[in-house]
C-alpha cells in the first residue's frame, strides 16, 4: 500500500526546506534507512533516511524547489501502483501544506496532481562522477555556477563527500585544453559588457541573515578588546602534545579557559528573554564552524567539566561533520556563550555579532609575533588579540571586563586549567 512522505522538521525552528539533491529516482527500490534525499534547511543541509520500504512512485518537490513542513514531497509503494487518487486526497484534506512560497513552485505542484502519471526527475547526462544511473553527484550552488560558467560538469573532479561536487571545484577548474585560436591580443581586449552572477539565497543564509540582523538591531551590542601575552601557551600547547596519541589546539585550549571563567562569572553565562534572564549554572559553548553554505555552531557541552583532550576530540568531530553535513540539529542548540576563531586564516582582530539569546560572543584573532615589553626590556613575544560582544541588557562593562581578567588567568597560566576546581 502506498505510503505519503512529507517535507520532514529536521530542526525544532525549521519552517520550510528546499530539496537539494534527489538520491533516489521514481521507479527505484528503497528500503529503509536509504537516503531519499539532501534537504536544505534553515541549519544546515542535512540528509534525509527513508523509514519506508517499497518503491518510489511519485515525487513532489522537486530539486531546488523550497515548500513548507508536512507539504508532500514522495510517494512509496508497490510498483506500478496508481497513486492519482492519493495525491489529490492529500491535497483536498491539507491545502495548506501544497501552498509554496513562489508562484513557479505552485504551479509545478497543481501540474503534478492533475498529471494522470508521476512525473519523472529530469537527469544529467552520464559523467564519470555519479552514481550508478548516471546522475551527477553535485550541490545545487555548483550547478548553477556550471551553467553561469558554461563548465560541462562531467570534467570536473568533485572534492566533496563521495566525490560530490561542490561550489569550489567548479571555481577552481580548469580545462584541460584551451582553443589554439586564441591569441595573446585577445587576452587584453576588453569586453565591454558588464557580467554579474546571481545565487539564489539558501535556506541556511536566510536564517542567517534574519537571526543576525534581528540580534544586532535588538540586542544593544558593545565591545571590550584584549590583548593576552602566548609565551606561556605556546610552550604549555607543546609539552602537552608530547604525550602519545595526544593533539590539542589552541581552540581547545580557549574552549576550557572560557568554560572555566565562565564559572565564575554566570552573568556572563546568561541569556536574555522579553519577561526574564536565565543565569545559567551549567556551561554548553558553541563554536562557530564555516561550511559551504554559511555557518553552523556546534555545542561542547558541559565543557567545564570535559578534559583538553575530550574537548579537542568533541571539536574536530564536530567540525569534520559539519563539512560533511552529518551533525543532528539537537548538536547546534543550547549554547550558553559562543566562540569564532578566524585566527587560523591569519585574522589579527574582529568583532562578531552575539548569537542570541546568548549574552556574549568572544572573537579570536591570530597569535602574531612580535617587540613586546617585559621587565622594562623590548623583547620578541606571542601576542593574541580577543574581543568580546556583549549584550548590555544582561552585562556590564566590568562584569564583562572581570570575565576577560578571568579568562587571561587561564590562557596566560594554562596549568591552572589542569587543576580540579
């Protein structure tokens, strides 16, 4: 008998998903635990196991079609099952849920029901990276890059998961012969047209956008910027990373020293709501991680009480799933304080906007090298810039400014974080 499958929640502020890549074709077998399809949402692009078995008959959202939670998106049952009936019951009993935000998607939808038969997904034509029916493995943004840039996707090597193909591997391919008619004059010719590309907004930019736009412009943000002498953590980070099987980062190191101070300082720990404030006794951090698409914040929780080294663990899993889009939506919620690094890509200092309704945000900056002053001589050190985003409803200046004093104990004198509370 035929079974419905609905657009899934696949995070609790999930409103609407955009299919991103179909995996299964109409007339494939699925049995459960297939993965049906890559669903975009407003965390992240996560995929989607099929709890059916049977085959799948109709498709109802297509690739890069966005439709709101519970709207039809595949039908499964016995083959050469009729299903016409099926698909009008589902929308005479649930009209709203077929309602899609644009005008192109609405009439693909009300084509589909009246349509005697299922609509097959058109296919790319076969390529040496696909799957066993041809189909090019690629993300929907590498796509449409591909036909911006006039690229035959079955020459590009993809570098994603499963040898997907990603945004950058089309920006980054070069092909492998170059007409002979081409001359060194033409190079500095000018074209005289002005060229632009357009990229429709995934589902994750826009949360993105409306959750930091409405942080910013709501919470009264304001800055206290630190500067921590490294000396201490370089050699601390090194000494460390001589017991076997044993590998931290600085990160890791800033993750424990926050979670610490944090302790010690719960306005700093809270989180503001319209009729109250939580001070929070337990400590989960987020860290910011980039993808693709935009960025995802993981939490380490309870990271007070976690080792450097289950704390380094906990991080580069978090953060090799992320890219891959494997993390759950229950592992990117309850963060009580965030942290961004960009000083892996060379970043001296910024600031970041606080990811609500968390009270604080702590950005770090590279460790640079260079003169600073010790005991009254001019010397060569390790310096590390910090700036912390505070939401003055819930932190004051000093009470930020004793949670920054806190913190520069830790980091400047790392052994202490190894001492039981």
């Amino acid at each position: 008998m035929a079974e419905i499958v609905t657009m899934p929640r696949l995070s609790d502020t999930m409103e609407e998903g955009t299919v991103a890549t179909w995996l299964k074709n109409i007339g494939d077998t699925i049995v459960e635990g297939d993965i049906l399809a890559e669903i975009e949402t407003d965390k992240a692009t996560m995929e989607f196991e099929s709890f059916n078995e049977g085959t799948l008959l109709y498709i109802g959202i297509q690739e890069g079609e966005t439709a709101p939670v519970d709207s039809l998106l595949a039908i499964i049952g016995d083959k050469n099952e009729d299903v016409d009936a099926l698909i009008k019951d589902f929308k005479a009993n649930k009209p709203t849920v077929e309602e899609t935000p644009t005008k192109e998607t609405a009439k693909a939808v009300e084509e589909k029901v009246t349509t005697p038969t299922a609509t097959p997904i058109v296919e790319s034509s076969p390529t040496t990276v696909s799957t066993s029916n041809g189909r090019i493995i690629a993300s929907p943004l590498a796509k449409k890059l591909a036909q911006d840039k006039g690229v035959d996707l079955s020459q590009v090597q993809g570098s994603g998961e499963n040898g997907r193909i990603i945004k950058r591997d089309v920006e980054n391919f070069v092909p492998s012969t170059v007409s002979q008619s081409t001359t060194p004059v033409a190079k500095f010719i000018a074209s005289g047209k002005e060229d632009f590309d357009e990229v429709k907004h995934s589902q994750m930019r826009k949360v993105i956008a409306k959750r930091l736009g409405e942080s910013k412009f709501s919470a009264p943000h304001y800055y206290l910027n630190v500067e921590f002498d490294m000396d201490n953590a370089i050699a601390f980070r090194q000494q460390f990373n001589t017991i076997p099987d044993t590998k931290i980062s600085y990160n890791d190191m800033i993750v424990k020293a926050c979670a610490l101070a944090l302790k010690q300082h719960p306005q700093v720990n809270s989180q503001w709501f319209d009729d109250r404030m939580r001070l929070n006794n337990h400590v989960h951090i987020g860290v910011a991680v980039a993808v693709e698409d935009g960025l995802v914040v993981p939490v380490v929780r309870f990271a007070n009480e976690q080792s450097l080294q289950q704390i380094g663990v906990a991080v580069k899993d978090y953060a090799v799933r992320a890219r891959n889009k494997k993390l759950k939506p229950e592992e990117m919620e309850g963060s009580t304080f965030t942290i961004s690094n960009l000083g892996m890509f060379g970043i001296e200092s910024f600031t970041s906007i606080i990811n609500q309704p968390n009270s604080a945000i702590l950005s770090v900056g590279a460790i640079l090298q260079k003169p600073v002053v010790k005991d009254g001589q001019v010397v060569v050190g390790n310096t590390m810039k910090l700036s912390m985003a505070c939401d003055h409803r819930t932190v004051d200046g000093a009470t930020g400014s004793l949670f920054l004093q806190t913190l520069q104990g830790y980091i400047e004198n790392p052994v202490t974080m190894l001492i039981p509370a």
